[in-house]
C-alpha cells in the first residue's frame, strides 16, 4: 500500500517546462498517480475519434486534453494566502483594572 506524494494537486496553476508543450500553462484537472501523469487544461489536445451511437447518430470527432509526465510541469505561484492572525485576549490589562 504505497500513496504517491507529487508537487502539485488538482486545481494548481501549471506551466510546462519540457516536452512539445514547453511553454504553456494551465490548470491541473486531474493527475493520475499510477501514470505519474497530469491533464492540464488546454495542453495536449488530442483528438478522438467516436463511433455512431444514441448519443452520437453521425459519429463524432471529440477533443480532449491528453496526459503530460508530472515531471515536466512546474507550480505556479499565484498569490499566497495570507496567514491567519489569532486574537489574543489581552489578559494582563483586565487584571490591572480589576486591581
């Protein structure tokens, strides 16, 4: 029972650093860890051919995103969450009143 731990998750902001794709960059919209493989948003359009069905009567060229190696995209830094301050209760002072 190995868990697979990548630098990025799904919904990051990703730029391809190698590969036919270098360059581009997009949104993370699922990463496959036994692959060790990403889809990104926009990246990789492949082309799928479909058969005539009840969905389909003609046929149907469908795109969709293809599958990039995880290590060929990098984090992108967006704006950083700012830290949650604590209120402290300013005890000392409600002990110099009461006295």
């Amino acid at each position: 029972m190995s868990r697979f731990k990548f630098h990025v998750k799904k919904g990051d902001n990703v730029e391809v650093i190698s590969g036919n794709f270098r360059g581009s960059s997009g949104k993370v919209l699922e990463v496959l860890p036994r692959k060790q493989q990403v889809l990104v948003e926009g990246v990789r359009i492949i082309k799928k051919h479909l058969r005539k069905s009840q969905d389909n009567p003609q046929g149907k060229i469908a795109e969709r995103e293809g599958p990039i190696h995880i290590s060929n995209v990098k984090l992108v830094e967006t704006d950083k969450k700012p830290d949650k301050k604590t209120k402290t209760k300013p005890k000392k002072e409600a002990e110099k009143k009461a006295a």
